[in-house]
C-alpha cells in the first residue's frame, strides 16, 4: 500500500505551489507578459507542482508493485490501467510533463501566452489529478 504520509506531503505542496501560481500570475495578461520575476516565479511553481505530481505518480507504482514505467509519461497510463485516474486526467498529466520537461530542459522558448492559460485555467488539472489519486485511495476522510 501507498505511504500515505508521503502522498499527503507532496499533495500539501502542490496545493502551495498552485498558491503561489495564482497569487503571481494576476488577473492581466500584459502584466503577466511585462514583468520577468512573475513570469519565473509561475514557471517555477508550476515545474515544482508537476513534479510532485510525477512524484506521487513514482511513489505509488513502486509501493504498489507494477512495475518500471519506460518514461515518465508511463507512470500516469500505469495509474490509469490500476484505475487511480480517468482517461482525460491520464492526458492531461501527460501534457503537463511535456511543459515541465519544456521549463526543465529549455528545449525552445516558452510561450509566455501558454503560460498564462496553464496558470489561469490549466492547473486545475492538477488539483484533479490530487482528487482522483485521493478517491481512488479512499484518503478524503483521512487527516494528514
């Protein structure tokens, strides 16, 4: 079984990182797109959130005992095959590494415009993430 301690941790980050996401990403585009300290303080939380998320994703594969995902992306079909996620949210995870690795790795130049969206709209997606992985271990009722 999950620790469930440690899915509780790395859910209590997300849930500042996407804090922080919010907080600094504002209601105006052109602030958003004029000001560099936002814009790294956003791309920041927004790696730091993705990549708790992959570390729960790690965390419950090994604990569980399916196996050794190939990538990253793997880890998200894993849960979805074991029933921890829908469809939708296993794809949704899936773009989201894809912008990590973008932020991580600097393969091109970010979209700042996409950022912004991601920011504004986009992070629910991890909050969703959080409550499936949540139901599917029947942690709602738990204390962390």
């Amino acid at each position: 079984m999950a620790d469930v301690d440690l899915i509780f941790h790395k859910a209590g980050k997300i849930q500042n990182h996407l804090q922080r996401i919010e907080l600094k990403c504002g209601d105006d585009l052109d602030t958003f797109l004029k000001d560099p300290d936002r814009q790294d303080i956003v791309a920041f939380n927004l790696h730091m959130a993705i990549q708790n998320c992959i570390d729960i994703a790690s965390h419950i594969i090994s604990d569980e005992g399916w196996g050794v995902p190939g990538s990253t992306n793997e880890m998200f079909y894993l849960l979805e095959d074991h029933g921890c996620l829908t469809a939708d949210t296993t794809e949704k995870m899936v773009k989201a590494v894809g912008f990590r690795n973008l932020v991580v790795h600097e393969y091109g130049k970010i979209d700042l415009q996409r950022v912004y969206t991601i920011c504004r709209k986009d992070i629910q997606d991890l909050r969703i993430f959080l409550t499936e992985i949540f139901t599917h271990f029947n942690l709602n009722n738990e204390q962390p």
